[in-house]
C-alpha cells in the first residue's frame, strides 16, 4: 500500500497468541526508525484473577459441624430414642405378662362379662364398656367447656385478664387425682344426684338415661343413682379440661391476623369472624384436643376407683349405680390376685395401653397437621 508522500508503508501484525481466556487484548503501535514502516503490537494482558481455573468452581456450602452439635445431636437421638424404647419395653413387658392369660381365655377375653381367674372365666367386655361409657360422659361435659375457654382466653379477654386465665386453667392441670376423686365422693355426688333424678325422671324414654330396677320399674330413690358412670364421669372431664383447652387455645391463637381483620373490615361481628376465621383454622387442633383428652379419660385410675361402684356386667344406664373401668378393676385386684390372676390384670393393662396409644398418636398427628395451617379457610 502506498502513503501519500510516496513511501511504502506496510502493518506488520504480529501472531496473535493460542486463545485465552483473557478479559481484553491490549494493543500498541509504534513508527519504526527509518521512518517508513509502522508497526502495529498486540499482546494478550496479563492473566487477571478471573482467569484461574480454580475460581470457576461452584463453592461448596457444606460446613463442618461443631463439637457442640455434635453433642447436641447425639442427645436428641439418644433421648428419641430412649423414649421410643421405654414404650416398647412396655408393650413387650405386658405381653410376656399376659401370655398365660390370653392363651387360657383367648378370644373371649374381649367378650366375656365375668372377672373370675381362678375359676377361668374371665374378660373384660363389662370394664371395657365401663371405660367407655365413662370417659364419653367425660367427653360430652369437657369438650363444650373446654371449647368456650379457649376462646373466651384467646379471642374475647383483655391481656392481663388472658394471662390470669392461662394461669389458673395450666393450675387446674396440676391438682391430683385424688383431691378430685375426694371432691366428687364428698361434695360433688350429693349435688348432683337430684340433677341425675330430673334427667332420669324427664328423658328416661331414651335407653341410656332410664334407671329400672330388676322388673323394668323406674326408679326415684338416691340410693339408686350413687357411684355412677355419669358422676365419674363428670369428675373426670374436669381433670382433662385443661388439657383441652391448652391445645385448643394454642391452635386458635395461630390463626392468620391478617385473616381476622380482613373479616372484621368487611362487617363481621366478632362471632362472624370467629366462626369463619378461627374455627376453620382451629379445627385440627380441636380434634387433636378432644382425643388427647379422650385419652387421658380412659386411663384415669384414682378418680374413678374412688367413686364408682364395680360392678361386671355391661351396665347401659349411665344414672344408675354401678360401673367399672379397666383402670379400676387393676388397681382394685392388683393386691389380692394370685399369678395367674396377675397374668389376668396384665393383659386387661395390656389392651388399655394398645387403646390409649392408639388414642394418642392419632391426636398428635392431628394437632401437628394442624399447626402447619393446612386448617385455615378464608
């Protein structure tokens, strides 16, 4: 190529280099000394940090753990774990224990009203439907009871009056059994006895609240409606109250503000919201509430034992006198009963252990479900 004043001027371009990752090529020209050719220099820069291969790598998010979470973990598991193995223990103690019971009786064990081991015949469908029947009396009383003071403490009361409240219902869950069972043999019987007779004489037309004698008359003496099912159970629902209301109280308080206020904007009255807001999303917590109290009522010993009237047939009339439970009958015979009578008791224990586990973990599957908020319904 030739420049304007005459002279032949030729770009030498240097080879560019094998290709790197570079950021940017830095170039230079440079006029040679005779003034008649230019060259033009390229060079890579200088490698820069981007350039390494070791930071293309993904950094790894994984840390080493302490020694203090080491420690921590290895108490949790050995803590889970040594429950879990109690309760086995348990399971597996009872069923040796009963094993010589069982195979005597077997199947009829569920079936057969009489408790006699020395003579074997022996079961425990008569204390079984006392337990029962106990423990839905307890049911039918708590449930309602318990409800409204959950939301009496979580939706209606200032702070101050709330945390009182708290305290004397979590007090309540700490009075024993036995100051319950003495307060309902020495107090609670003799008040609610005419309140029996009114039930009796009014809706005695329905099975469950008719109180006969042996030839089908209705009776009306007190004599006839002490050590009850419905006393015990009336004695035992206020034992498991506060169980209730604690878990139902705490799924209630979970449920979304924004929810409560985006229905109190819109016009609801309180108990609007509390129906469409609260309740809906409260729902597991409620049932979660009522079996775990549910559970504790089949189990409860002293109370029971300290009011009813043992008797070992299958007893419909809730007002009448006479009941059993299994709890009872274990804590009644337990002293008096010879090896294989004790086998006896074991496996009555071991069929109210299978039942109230079963009572129980279906209640805290429910209440952990219900804690997520899969409950709540705008």
């Amino acid at each position: 190529m030739n420049a304007p004043d005459g002279s032949s001027h030729r770009a030498v371009v240097d080879a560019d280099p094998p290709f790197e990752p570079v950021d940017e090529i830095a170039t230079a020209s440079r006029t040679s000394p005779d003034g008649g050719r230019t060259e033009v220099l390229r060079a890579p820069a200088s490698p820069g940090p981007a350039s390494e291969p070791s930071r293309d790598r993904a950094r790894s998010l994984a840390s080493k753990p302490s020694a203090a979470d080491g420690v921590f973990r290895a108490l949790s598991y050995s803590a889970g774990g040594i429950t879990v193995a109690v309760m086995l223990a348990v399971g597996v103690f009872l069923s040796l224990r009963a094993g010589d019971a069982l195979a005597v009786s077997g199947f009829s064990f569920l079936t057969e009203q009489k408790w006699s081991p020395e003579t074997q015949t022996f079961g425990i469908a008569a204390v079984l439907f006392g337990t029962i029947s106990i423990a839905l009396v307890a049911m039918s009383i708590s449930v309602p009871l318990a409800l409204g003071t959950a939301l009496l403490i979580s939706e209606i009361v200032p702070g101050r009056v709330k945390s009182m409240l708290v305290s004397l219902v979590d007090l309540m869950a700490a009075v024993p059994s036995v100051v319950f069972g003495l307060w309902g043999v020495f107090f609670l019987q003799q008040n609610v006895i005419p309140v029996a007779q009114w039930i009796s004489i009014y809706f005695g037309w329905i099975p469950i609240f008719a109180v006969t004698g042996p030839d089908g008359d209705q009776l009306t003496d007190a004599s006839a409606f002490t050590s009850s099912a419905f006393i015990a159970g009336i004695v035992v629902s206020l034992m498991v109250v506060p169980t209730q209301t604690s878990v139902m109280r705490e799924a209630f308080s979970q449920a979304p503000p924004g929810e409560r206020e985006g229905a109190l904007a819109l016009g609801s009255t309180r108990w609007g919201m509390i129906r469409t807001v609260v309740l809906p999303f409260g729902r597991g917590g409620i049932i979660g509430g009522v079996m775990l109290g549910l559970g504790r009522a089949l189990g409860e010993t002293i109370a029971v034992y300290m009011i009813i009237s043992p008797i070992f047939t299958i007893n419909w009339q809730v007002l009448k006198t006479g009941s059993n439970s299994v709890s009872a009958l274990i804590a009644l015979r337990y002293g008096e009963a010879s090896q294989f009578g004790l086998s006896a008791l074991m496996a009555a224990g071991l069929v109210l252990f299978l039942i109230t586990l079963v009572v129980n973990f279906t209640a805290s599957s429910i209440v952990a479900r219900s804690r997520s908020g899969a409950e709540s319904e705008a």
